[in-house]
C-alpha cells in the first residue's frame, strides 16, 4: 500500500483503498494536490460542509498545538460513524509529522486523515511516516503533462458545453502546465470570454491567453499593484486612446493576479515570509525592474484579498463581451476599484 507513483494516482483516487485512513497529498503543482485531495475527500461519503463531521486545521496550527490532532482523531463522532480531519498547508512541520507518527501505530478507529502537504523531498519525516503505514497512503502531484493538460481542458468544455478548434487547443496546450489551478483559471477565464458561442477559435485563445498586440500593460498594472490611482487613470487613458483593447489590459491583469497568487501560496505553505525569496524564483522570471512592486503586492495581499481581485476581473472580462461599447468603463472600474483595494492595504502595513 504506502504510496503510488505519479501516473497511478487518478486511478486509486477513482477506487480508494478503504484500509487507507492516513492519506497524504503532495507536491510541487499545488493546485493538482488541492484538487485531488478534494477528490479524496469527497469519496470517503461524508459531508464535506458539516463542521461536526469535517474538522479542517492548517499544518501550522498542529506544530503549534501539540497533540491536537491525535485529540481530534481519537474524538468519537457524534453524527456520523466517521469524521474526516483534513489538515493543509502542511510542510515540513516536525510536530505534524510526531502526530502522525503515533497515528501510524495504530489506526484511529473513528476518524480518516487527509493532508494536503507542499513538495515533500524522499526522506522527508512526514512523508517517510505515512509511506512507512500499513493503513496510509502516499500521493506524489506533479506538474501536468500534455495529456493531463488535455484532460483538465475537455473537463472544461464539457462543463461550459463548448468545444475547441485544433488550432485554438494546440495555441491554448501551450500556455497551460506547471499548476493545476492555475491551468483550470487560464481555461475558466477563456470560457468566459467565449460566452455565448458553441466552439472557441484560434482569435479567442489569442485575445485572452496571449497579447497580440503587442502591447506592454506592466505600467498599468503596477499602477494597481501599487495602489497609485492617479497614475493608473493617466495610463489606462493613454492605452485606450492608443488603441488597446480593454480586455485585454484585464487579460494582463487576471495573468499578474493569479501569479502573486501562486506566489503568496508558496510564501505561506514554505513557511517563510520572504517574498523577496519567492519571487527570485518565481518561473516564468518577474522582470528586476519590476520585482520590488511584485514582491511588495505578494505580502500585502493576502489569499481572500487576490480571490475577490480575481472573481472582480473575471466578472468584468464576461460584462465587456455583453456590452463592448461599455468594455473601457467597464475595465476602468474594475481596475481602478483593485488600484483602491491595493492603496488600503498599503496603508495597513
């Protein structure tokens, strides 16, 4: 039992074994470990929005409280024959690792454990524990290849009810990997675009994945990132009266705004505060001109803060389609409303 490699992953997700009651997500792409623990979570048959019956804790919380999760593993559930504790965020936390060590010896009666862990190199306390149970599970997420990224893309058409051109799949193959949440964000944000038709095209995966213009928004979007409103209004004037498509501006920014995401996510899950670290490794590279405003947005924004700058974008990309005579207010306000969100949380710090 222990572990399985890579590609055997989905198919044990698909049919989990029911001896496994210590189940260990992780790895570097951590949106395929978000998204498969979920997976796993949802098999197991209890329901996930019951606090009584789902206690969620963060690995942080477990190195810092002792032997919290070995109390809640042993608590006997009061509505349900099961509880499942599903602890994220985890690393290398050696409290974490203790806990589930002694879970390792004998296997709690009344409760499963899923944990959602970063990239876990071999010898790892925590990784070596479970893979070392005979009643845990290991499960290693790397990021997509082709035909999982072929994959993830036909989950999405199907949900939308639309299909793909082979140009426009091959143009959209090419920019997808590394992240399954990202990849999933890149193809939602498309299918929004493309609201209203059946099939999206080249010209679509062009506008909104890559900027053909050729047009650089960095200006304006650090203009947000940096909370300077008048500098932001000043350069979105200039670009519209250039020419440049709204959306496209919104495009770049909804493309910045899942990268300090990612960013922010690995700050917190590495268990560092360093953004200047994260950013220095940041893959694709952030320009050196613009690294201090990126490394300065990746510590002001926290993780609900980028989900509404993202859910603002996104509603605004789906408005400029319904009504693209408005598409230049339409960008200016959502824009110019994350340019004030962003000023406010320069002030708090």
């Amino acid at each position: 039992m222990a572990q399985k490699k890579a590609h055997e992953v989905d198919s044990w997700l698909a049919r989990p074994d029911p001896r496994a009651v210590i189940v260990l997500i992780y790895g570097p792409d951590r949106g395929l470990v978000a998204e498969r623990a979920r997976a796993f979570a949802e098999k197991t048959g209890l329901p996930l929005d019951d606090p009584f019956t789902v206690v969620r804790l963060e690995g942080s919380e477990v190195e810092k409280e002792s032997g919290r999760l070995l109390d809640e593993a042993h608590t006997v559930p009061m509505f349900s024959s099961r509880r499942l504790l599903w602890v994220r965020n985890a690393a290398g936390q050696k409290g974490l690792a203790d806990d589930v060590k002694v879970l390792s010896k004998e296997p709690p009666r009344d409760a499963i454990v899923l944990i959602e862990a970063g990239d876990l190199k071999k010898g790892a306390a925590l990784r070596t524990v479970v893979e070392g149970c005979d009643w845990g599970m290991a499960l290693p997420c790397y990021a997509d290849e082709a035909r999982s990224i072929d994959q993830v893309i036909d989950e999405e058409m199907q949900k939308a009810g639309m299909s793909l051109t082979m140009e426009a799949r091959q143009a959209l193959r090419k920019n997808l990997g590394g992240d399954r949440l990202a990849s999933r964000g890149e193809i939602q944000k498309l299918v929004v675009y493309a609201m209203g038709k059946s099939q999206i095209d080249l010209e679509d995966v062009k506008a909104m994945i890559g900027d053909v213009s050729g047009i650089s928004f960095d200006d304006a979007i650090d203009a947000v990132l940096e909370g300077k409103i008048e500098a932001f209004d000043t350069v979105f004037t200039r670009h519209t009266q250039t020419g440049a498509q709204p959306f496209l501006m919104l495009a770049a920014a909804m493309r910045q705004f899942q990268a300090i995401q990612l960013m922010r996510g690995a700050m917190e899950n590495g268990g560092t505060r360093n953004a200047a670290a994260i950013v220095a490794a940041a893959r694709p590279p952030v320009f050196f001109s613009r690294r201090k405003i990126v490394e300065g947005a990746v510590e002001r924004w926290t993780g609900p803060a980028l989900a509404r700058a993202l859910a603002r974008l996104q509603d605004a990309v789906l408005q400029t389609r319904r009504r693209p005579d408005l598409a230049a207010a339409i960008a200016r306000q959502a824009l110019l409303g994350i340019a004030v969100e962003s000023a406010r949380l320069r002030q708090r710090r």
